[in-house]
C-alpha cells in the first residue's frame, strides 16, 4: 500500500469516503455512517442536497470568482442583508472571510482598528475565556485557551488575559448566581489588574464548541459581560463560528438570552459544508469609525466570491423554506431526552448539557468528585472508534487538566428525522456498553487493583 502524502491527524485505518445522502455518509467499503456530528458540526444540511448544488452550478454558470474590489456581486449583497435580517438588525455590516479562524482574527483586528481610529491605541489585550477555542491562525489562537494547542505557540502569539467563564458542572459555588458573580467578580479583577482602558474586547462563545463539550453560559453572566464592557468601554465579541446560523435553534446562540454582542463572528455552517464561507458581523458605530479612518486594513482573497455567498445563500434559504429550526429544537429535545437516559445507565456518563442540536457527553471516572479519567486511557479516542464501528460520527475532545473530562458532542445535521435520531441515540447507546464492558470496567478494575496494591504494599 502506497503511503499517503497527507499529514493530517489520522489513525492508519481511516475509511475513505465514497458518498452521502441525507444523515448519512458510506465508505468505499459500503459501510454505513451517520453523521452524528455534521463533520466538523459544519455539514449541518445533510450531505447530497440538490437544491445547494444546483445553486452552486448555477452560480458556477454564471460565474465563480471575482475579487471584491473590482465587483460587487448579487450573492454576497443578499447573503450579508440575509445575516443582517438573522440578527433582527441589532448588526448591520458584513464582512465575508473562508473559515472561522479568518473570521476571528478579522474581528479582532476590526476592533483594535476602532479604538486606533479613536485614538486609544494603548488598548491592547483581548479578553478570553479557557478553555475555549478560537481558531488556528496566531491570532485566534492567542485568545484560545486550550492548552495542548497553545503549548507550542505561547511565546509566539499576541495571547490573551484568560479568565474562567461559567461551568455550571464543575463549579463549587452555593448556586449558580453565586458562581456566575464569581466568574464576573474573576473577570473584572483581571481587567481592573491589567487596566480597564487597556482593553480591547472580550472574546466568548455563547455555547462553546469540541473544548469545552457544548458548555453554556446564562442571561446573567452575558448581561454581566455587557456591563462589564460598557464600564471600561471595550467591545463584546461573541464566537459563533460554530453554534451560530441555527445551531442551538435560534439564528444565533445569543439570542436566547437576549444580549447582543458588538462584533459577532461565524462560519462553519454557514456553507453547509458544500463551500467555505464566514462571516464577520458588526455594529455599524464600529464600522464607520474604522472606515473613516481610511479602511479596514485587512482582507483574505477569496473573501466574498460569488460562488461562496451563492452556496452560503442557498443554505440560509434552506433553513427558512424548510423550517429547520423547528426541527432542530424538536430534535433537540428528543436528543436531549435519549442523551440524558443513557447518562442515567452509566455513571461515568457525568454531564449532558447543551441546545437545540449541540449536545456535549462529557465521561468522569468519578461522579461525586467529577474526577477525569486518566488522560492516558485515551477514552476520547476509544469512544470514537466503538461509535465508528457502530455505524456513528461523534465529535471527540480529550480531558483538559481538570477544567474537563473526556467529552464528545453530538450534533446531527439539522434535517435529521424522528426516526433517524432513534437510530443516531441506539447505535450511540451500543457504542457506549461496548465502552463500559470493553474500556470502563477493566480500566476501573486495574485502578482499583493498583490501589489496593499500593495500600497493602
Ligand atoms: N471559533 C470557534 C468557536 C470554532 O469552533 C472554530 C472551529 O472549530 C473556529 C473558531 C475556527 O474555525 P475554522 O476551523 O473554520 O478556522
């Protein structure tokens, strides 16, 4: 067998793919998958779809690339009026990249540009949250606080002022306000000591995505950020790379609890997975300002080509015409029900949080304490390959340093039928007694031998 000239991260016995329709994906070998986590939570109108394709050939007849300083193109000025509607105008300008990691580093780059414009060029530090995920690029990465990313790149990056944000599993406050006031009560500390008119942005996702496990936050604590900036006048910037564009059943995450950020950043569903298109959302206030001033000093090549925004388009009107966030919230809950049945068969099963179709498993070895499993016992990994096996994409993270166990999301494609996410909850359900027989209960047997061993030795 020839080696293949592709390093990416991947066990010697991957599947390669053949073709999808609907839920599901087949390899070359004719096994069956269901996509239970839309790729990269990216493919979230099913795979195969005609009405994205034939608005891409079509696009694609038309014509496929022009540069955005040379042309303004039909798709791109519908596709940012669509997103413009999707926030109820609380964000009235458009900026299109190819990827989240784009995204984010043009959000953060539209925000220092602001307070340069407006002469406050001492603020310099972002705000961010860890564990989080923010991109790959430097400067996503630098407001990423995910350790085994980071690691190499520390002394590299421009970095963050990293603060806790809410986990309402692992906390040990009295109650959840009190939590949520100590988180804020951290933050403030934090800027106060790095100086409030340092301050460039503080950077969030609503629901956190792979490295938190579909963490959320409250009203509370978002109303606390808003105050949070509006006191040291800097901007809220809310990640919804991921769970943006319909995700948790509403258009945006943070529109359920009804606190809207200043800049707000979003790609990977917004293409369906049929074409890399990003978006990064702003105030005008913003815009202008920076405009003004002579420009935005940034931009990526394929930024906003017709064949992008036509796919990008053609998904948003897939999800209007067809009602999808209806069906994400109903199988959302539906999701949620089986998801919490199965944690109450298995007790290392320690968390299940998340909304609409963005589900987080996050695996304890100890329910009370909530301790991890050993991070060499790879049971990230291991529940992968069982639901792989069992016919099931799960989205995997390993354990984070006692901030998380291992966890995985589910995050089916938002067409999934009732009866789909029946199958979807009982080839995970196998998946998860294979875990406990083949991985969980020697694990806990030879953890238990060597502690015995270690007390009568
Ligand atoms: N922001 C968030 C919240 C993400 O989940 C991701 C990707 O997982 C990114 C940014 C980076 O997006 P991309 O992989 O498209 O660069």
């Amino acid at each position: 067998m020839t080696t293949s000239p592709l390093f990416y991260q991947a066990g010697p016995d991957m599947p390669e793919v053949s073709h999808g329709r609907g839920v599901f994906l087949w390899d070359t070998h004719g096994k069956e998958y269901l996509d239970g986590c839309s790729g990269a939570i990216s493919c979230n109108l099913g795979h195969g779809r005609e009405d994205i394709r034939d608005a891409m050939l079509a696009q694609l007849d038309r014509v496929a690339f022009t540069y955005r300083t040379q042309f303004e193109n039909a798709p791109a000025v519908a596709l940012a009026h669509a997103l413009v509607e999707m926030t109820e105008g609380e964000l009235e300008k458009v900026f299109f990249v190819s990827s989240g990691s784009e995204a984010v580093e043009s959000a953060l780059k539209l925000a220092r540009q602001y307070f340069v414009a407006r002469g406050e060029s001492q603020r310099r530090h972002f705000v961010s949250l860890r564990p989080s995920y923010h991109g790959s690029t430097l400067g996503a990465l630098g407001i990423t606080g995910y350790e085994p990313l980071e690691a190499p790149f520390v002394d590299i990056t421009t970095g963050s002022i990293k603060v806790p944000g809410p986990d309402f599993y692992r906390h040990r406050d009295a109650n959840r306000d009190a939590h949520i006031r100590r988180v804020l009560d951290e933050t403030r500390v934090r800027i106060e000591d790095a100086g409030g008119d340092t301050i460039i942005a503080i950077v969030v996702e609503p629901v956190g995505g792979a490295s938190t496990g579909a963490r959320l936050v409250n009203k509370t604590y978002l109303q606390g950020l808003r105050a949070l900036c509006n006191e040291f006048g800097c901007l809220l910037i809310f990640d919804e790379v991921l769970c943006g564009v319909g995700r948790t059943g509403s258009w945006f995450a943070y529109q359920q609890w009804g606190v809207a950020p200043d800049l707000l950043t979003t790609a990977k569903g917004l293409g369906a997975g049929y074409y890399p298109v990003g978006a990064l959302l702003a105030r005008e206030a913003v815009v202008e300002t920076v405009m003004a001033s002579g420009g935005f000093q940034h931009g990526h090549t394929y930024a906003g080509n017709p064949l992008a925004c036509a796919t990008g388009l053609a998904a948003v009107e897939a999800i209007r015409r067809e009602h999808l966030l209806d069906n994400v919230n109903a199988r959302g809950h539906q999701l949620q029900q089986g998801l919490e049945t199965l944690r109450s068969r298995y007790p290392w099963i320690g968390d299940v949080r998340g909304l609409g179709l963005l589900w987080g498993v996050e695996l304890v070895m100890d329910p009370v304490e909530k301790t991890p499993f050993p991070a060499a016992s790879n049971l990230f990994a291991r529940v992968t390959s069982l639901a792989k096996e069992e016919g099931l994409l799960i989205y995997p993270r390993r354990t984070l340093n006692g901030l998380a166990g291992d966890h995985f999301l589910v995050s089916p494609p938002f067409i999934i039928s009732e009866s789909e996410t029946t199958l979807l909850l009982e080839r995970l359900a196998r998946a998860l007694d294979r875990l406990d027989r083949e991985v969980v209960a020697p694990l806990l047997a030879e953890l238990a031998a060597s502690t015995a061993n270690g007390i009568t030795g």
